[in-house]
C-alpha cells in the first residue's frame, strides 16, 4: 500500500514500522508495546528518530526526499523478523479470548482517557 502511494509520507511510514516492531516485540517478550520510539530502544533503527520528528512537527510530513527503495528493505527485513518470531514464539496457542476482549477494552479506555483534553 505504502509503496503505491505519492507522494510517500511519515505517518503511514511509521505505521507499517510500528505494526512490524509491535508484532516481533509481542511475539518475542509476550508484552504488547505500541510505542515506536520505546520499540526502537531495542531496534535501534537511528532513522526513525528524524521521522517520528517530521510526523510530530507538522513539517513537511511528504517525504518527497525519502529514500524508498531502503525503507522497503528495511521492511521487507522487519517482515522476515516478524515470520522468524512467530515460529520461535513460546506463546500458547490456545486463546483466551475472554481476557484479550478485557485487555482490548482496558487499552481502547486508556487511549480514549488519554486523549480527552
């Protein structure tokens, strides 16, 4: 999808690295983390720094001077993390569904209590 849009920008760059970062990080620690600048601590991807900056500033949020053909492989290697972490994964199978609707619920209240002004 990103990769058909022009002009490329930050937010749905950052998306796709957040979704793929969160993913590995669950999969790894069991933990559902969310924040692209805390899952970087451990990715160390120096790069997202000067987007999530660009994102948050407002400026130029068209990445016009971006270098897609890196990020794609960044990607396409955060992807092949993602399978990899999947079949290491220790997580249960089984699903409980009850308490992933509780967790779901909790994480939506938060957000939404968060963003009240």
């Amino acid at each position: 999808m990103i990769a058909k849009e022009e002009p490329k920008r930050a937010k749905p760059l950052l998306y796709a690295y957040r979704v793929l970062m969160t993913g590995i990080h669950l999969l790894r620690t069991g933990e559902v983390e969310a924040n692209l600048q805390r899952l970087n601590e451990d990715f160390g991807l120096g790069f997202l720094d000067e987007l999530i900056a660009r994102k948050v500033g407002g400026e130029n949020t068209s990445l016009g001077d971006l270098d897609w053909p890196s990020h794609e492989a960044r990607l396409a290697e955060l992807e092949a993390q993602l399978d990899r972490a999947f079949q290491e994964s220790k997580l249960p199978e089984g699903r409980d569904r009850k308490s992933v609707n509780e967790l779901l619920v909790r994480q939506r209240l938060n957000s939404r209590d968060l963003a009240a002004p």
